[in-house]
C-alpha cells in the first residue's frame, strides 16, 4: 500500500466519520418531522428555517445538562456502556462499499474502506458487541428497570440474530460470497438480491428493526413500563450516546440491507448512459445515499405506525415465525442451486 | 342499551385467524392509513404568526369600562367579588372628591381594583353581577409571565385607557340590551 491510497484512506475515513454523524444527527431532525406529518403536526420549525438547527440545539442541550453518574453505579462500566454503543455502531461503516471505484490521475482508489472478504460476518460481529453497550450499561447503573431493559435487549438481540443470520446464509448460497464488495458488484445494472431472495429479505428486515432497539421491537428502552429501560439512570451525553447510537445503528442498517439486497450502489441502465467511469462512481453513490434515505425513512414509518409489541409476540415472532421462515428459505435456496448445479 | 355513538366495537378474544397472526396485512394497512396522514393538510397552526378565529362570545382578560365621557364606570359595589366563584376579585372603595366629576361617574369608586388572573376561571359571571356595566370580559389573552406576582392585575392594566377603548359590543348579548332598556335602570345609561 503506498503513501496516496494512505491519505486516501484516511481522508476517506473522515468523511464517511462525518457522514454517518451528520446523518444521523439529521435523522433525529427527520424523525420528529415524520412523526409530525404522520400525527398532522408541523414539527419542529422554530430553530433556523423549517428547524433545521434542531439537531444542533438538542445536542447543546444535551451537553449543557448535568452528568449524574449514581453513587451505587459502577463508574468504570458506568462510562463504558454508550462508549461501546456508538463505538460499535460507528465501526460497521468501514465494510460498508460507498461507491464503486475513483479514479484520480493514474490511482484507482476503492471507495469501501476495507474489502474484508468476512463482511458480513465482521457485521454481524460489530451488531452484537453492539448489546453489550446496552447490557452493561443497565447493568453499571444498579438499578432494576435498567437492568430489565438490559436483559430484554440480550434476549431479544440473540433470538433475532438467529434468524438474521440464517436469511443471510440463504443470501451468501446465491451469491457465493461474504465480502461485501463481491455482494455488490454481482448485483450490477438491475440483479438485486431483493428479487432473488424477497423472503430472506423480508425476514432480514424485520430483524435489523430488532436489531437496532426500534418500534415496534423498542422494548429494552420501552417508556410506558421501564422509564427508558438501560438508559433510565443515564444523563447529558451519556444519554446522547445511547439516543445517538440508535440512529446510528438505523443509518448503518439502512445501508447493509441497502447493500445486501439492493444493489448498494448499483443502478439500472447505468451502462446505457456511457458516463465516464468516475461520474457513474458519483452518481451511484448517489443513488446509494437515496436508497439508505429511503429505508430510513422506512424505519420511521413503522416506528410511527406500529404500537410495540408484547414481550411473548415478540419471542413467538422471533422463534416460531422467523427462524422456521428463515430455515425453510435456506432449504428452498440450498434445493433450487442443488438442482439447477446438477444439469 | 342505546349507544351513544356507531363507532364503538364489542371487545373479543377469539383466536386471531392466520392472516391475523402473520401481522403483515394489518401491519401494511396501518402504513397506508400513516403515509396518507403523512400528505394531509396540518391541523396545528403557527401559533404567533397565525391566530385561529376567536368565538364571539371568547371570555378573556377583563376590562373595566370608562362611559362615553370617560370616566370611570365602577362604583366598587362589590357585587362582582361576592358573584365571584373563585374568589379572584379584591377592590377598596373610596369617596370621590368634589373635582373629580370627570374621572368618576359614580360618589364612590374602587382606589384598588384587583382581579388576580390565576385564581380566575373566566366564567364571566362578574360581569353579569355588574349593575354599572363596568367589567367585561374580552377577546384578549392573558399573558404569561414568570413570577406569581404579576398575575395580579391592578387597574393600570384592568381600566381601559382612554385613546384605546376597548370593544365589548360581542359581549353585550341580548339579555344586556333587555338590562338597559329596562326603566328601573335608566340611570345606568
Ligand atoms: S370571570 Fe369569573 S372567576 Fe374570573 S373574576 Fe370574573 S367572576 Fe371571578
Ligand atoms: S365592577 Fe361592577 S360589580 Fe364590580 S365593583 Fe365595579 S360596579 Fe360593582
């Protein structure tokens, strides 16, 4: 590796840093107007035109607050929990193929930070280090609703990464590959993975909602029974890291399913537009950036249509609706490439 | 029994059927209903740039009349303290002095007139307990402030200053019209 694909990288590195922020920071601003529109509201529209310095006045807000740390708490775990949560929330970005290649004088430079050939299983990895931000977090703070909230997110996260992880088997038999960049470039013009694999997607969907603590699945956090869950006894930034994290995490969930099932930056007649190669890594990118946006807005919109569900739906759905779904998808995937291999 | 609207459903645990139980149909229909709130026309307005349309009839911050000629219309009878149901109204009456025939209709006026606003429920009836038609309620807002103290509005604010009279014709129903045609009162005019 030489010197300019090092700057490169590093360069490359901030921004996508500053990206993931600046979106997520956006989609709390988002969120709360959806929620609006859908309640017939107008939203916030007070800080800058239409609002839009909201984020920033929350994020002020939040510092400016006062930091309890609870005397029965475990400090150091205290402090670890939101450090891991948005420590692993911001790290899945890296396998994450933003564009295709640049080419800057006679230096073609790959617009994934790093093409592991495991990305999904280095996903799936961050995903669930991911839980212990909120495990330890409820259990530092010595308090029972924490602890509560903390031990439904455990649960919860290990029922649905086994059915995650089993629509994502299914995934990697017709793509044959675990490296993102691989995913991606085999969905070239218009074959998705969404049209191969509808179901695995669907129950790859459902379980990233759960993945990421989101309604309808929002029971670790839950405020009508545990107060907010891990984050009751959090305060000031602390707090802001957890709340954060979670958009974050819905950012970069929008971006996997958007890579995993929906070409990632791939668009259709692409090649027919005969663009030089650098203005169709931009326009992808583009067009990437648009399918991220659309899903997060698919976040919202069940968020502010659904009520949550109870804690035993919630297991059944997970145990006896998705996982024999994703199992039976495996099967179907793995018999239909048996005998198309065998002719 | 009757019920007493056609929206009401009776409540059941049947087993939910399958097209129930994989939540999906319903979970789709819920969304179609959300994203056409989504495009609806918003019900809230901006609310210091934009005002609704007050009622009529809207009983708001009160104002103590002056008569045609400008003087005072109270004649701190006391009657709108004993109407009072929340007990918000306190005045101290006072002699007027030869001289002060332009300031007072009335001998005797109120020195203090007080109406502490968080103590009032608007119900008007100090104005219907008004012999002199000198307090009404009006179509303005009573303003926030920080303190507790403030809420208690003297005659610097309740009197309505001469260069901006205020206008209650709204609240002059026709049981007030029945009130000043009647000769028993002709000296209220
Ligand atoms: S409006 Fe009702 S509560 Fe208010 S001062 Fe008059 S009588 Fe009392
Ligand atoms: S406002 Fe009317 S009722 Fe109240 S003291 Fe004055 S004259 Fe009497």
């Amino acid at each position: 590796m030489d010197y300019s694909t090092l700057i490169f990288k590093a360069i490359f590195l901030i921004i996508i840093l500053l990206v993931t922020l600046v979106v997520a920071m956006y989609s709390t601003y988002a969120e709360r107007k959806v929620a609006a529109f859908m309640q017939d509201r107008n939203g916030p529209n007070r800080a800058g035109p239409f609002g839009l310095l909201q984020p920033l006045a929350d994020g002020l807000k939040m510092f400016m607050k006062e930091e309890i740390i609870p005397l029965t708490a475990n400090k150091y775990l205290f402090i670890l929990g939101p450090s891991i949560a948005m420590t692993t929330a911001l790290l899945t970005g890296v396998v994450i193929p933003w564009g295709d290649t640049l080419t800057i004088g006679d230096h073609v430079y790959s617009l994934q930070m790093a093409d592991l050939n495991i990305g999904i299983l280095y996903v799936f990895a961050m995903v669930s280090i991911g839980v212990y931000g909120i495990m330890i977090g409820g259990w530092a703070s010595n308090n029972k609703y924490a602890l509560l909230g903390a031990i439904r997110a455990a649960s919860q996260m290990i029922s649905y990464e086994l059915a995650m992880g089993m629509s994502i088997i299914a995934l990697v038999l017709t793509t044959g590959s675990l490296s993102l960049h691989d995913i991606v470039s085999q969905q070239h013009g218009m074959h998705w993975n969404i049209f191969y694999q509808p179901l695995g997607f669907f129950i790859f969907l459902t379980c990233a909602f759960a993945e990421t603590n989101r309604a309808p699945f929002d029971l670790p956090e839950c405020e009508t029974e545990l107060i907010g869950g891990y984050h009751t006894e959090y305060s000031s930034m602390k707090l802001g890291f957890y709340l954060f994290a979670e958009y974050v995490n819905m950012f970069i969930s929008s971006a996997v399913i958007a890579t995993l099932y929906f070409g990632g930056y791939n668009m259709p007649f692409i090649d027919q537009l005969g663009l030089s190669s650098n203005a169709v890594t931009f326009i992808g990118m583009g067009f990437f950036f648009i399918k991220i946006f659309a899903f997060i807005f698919l976040f919202m919109w069940i968020r502010w249509t659904l009520p949550r569900f109870r804690y035993d739906q919630l297991m059944n759905m997970g145990w006896k609706g998705l996982i024999p779904l994703a199992i039976f998808n495996i099967l179907a995937t793995g018999t239909y490439y048996f005998f198309t291999s065998l002719k | 029994m009757e019920k007493l609207t056609n929206r009401s459903v009776v409540a059941s645990d049947k087993k939910m059927t399958f097209m129930e139980r994989i939540y999906v149909p319903a979970i789709l229909k819920g969304m179609s209903i959300t994203i056409t709130h989504f495009f609806k026309k918003k019900t809230t307005i901006n609310y210091p740039e934009e005002k609704r349309e007050f009622s009529k009839v809207y009983r708001g911050q009160h104002v103590l009349k002056r008569d045609d000629e400008g003087r005072e219309r109270c004649t701190a009878c006391g009657l709108c303290a004993v109407a009072c149901p929340a007990e918000a109204i306190t005045m101290v009456a006072a002699e007027r002095k030869p001289g002060e025939e332009h300031l007072y209709r009335e001998e005797k006026y109120a020195a203090i007139y007080e109406i502490n606003m968080l103590r009032c429920i608007f119900c008007g009836d100090c104005e219907d307990a008004c012999p002199k038609e000198a307090i009404f309620l009006t179509d303005r807002i009573v303003a926030s402030e920080y303190k507790r103290k403030p809420f208690v509005y003297g005659k610097d604010i309740l009197v309505e200053p001469m260069d901006l009279r205020v206008d209650i014709s709204a609240r002059q129903t026709s049981a007030v019209h029945d009130f000043k045609k009647n000769k028993a009162f002709a000296h209220n005019r």
